[in-house]
C-alpha cells in the first residue's frame, strides 16, 4: 500500500514570502505550487540571521518592542 502526504503552506504576506528561497504564488486565484523539490520551506540564512529567537537582529529593534512585551505580557 503507498501512502503519500501532501502538505500545502501558503504566507499571505509578501514580507513574509520574500524569506523563502521558493515560495509558493497564487496566480489568477489558483495555488501555484513551486517546481522545485522539496517542502518549499527552504529559509534564505539572511532571514535567519535577522529574526532567529532571541539573537536575530530584529529582536533588538525598536520595532520588536511591541511583540516583545506581548510575550513578557502572556498576550
């Protein structure tokens, strides 16, 4: 018996999907799924270096505040 798993992960944002090396598109209302093998969750080293928890270069922003005091907050 063959069992095969589909998984689907799509980001609405393009500030988020730009951090992918192959994100998925949606084009005319349709799931494009990306050619390229793989789970398309491949993530540019550049990305991780800037928003890796704790360490990443974002987490030391002013813009991080907000989100940082959610957390410390339990909201």
């Amino acid at each position: 018996m063959l069992i095969t798993y589909t998984v689907l992960r799509h980001i609405k944002r393009n500030l988020i999907s730009e951090h992918f090396r192959y994100p998925a598109k949606i084009k005319e209302g349709y799931y494009c799924t990306p050619l390229d093998p793989g789970f398309s969750i491949e993530i540019y080293d550049s990305a991780i270096k800037d928003y890796e928890f704790p360490r990443g270069t974002f987490w030391k922003s002013d813009e991080a505040r907000p989100l940082i005091q959610c957390m410390i907050n339990g909201l």
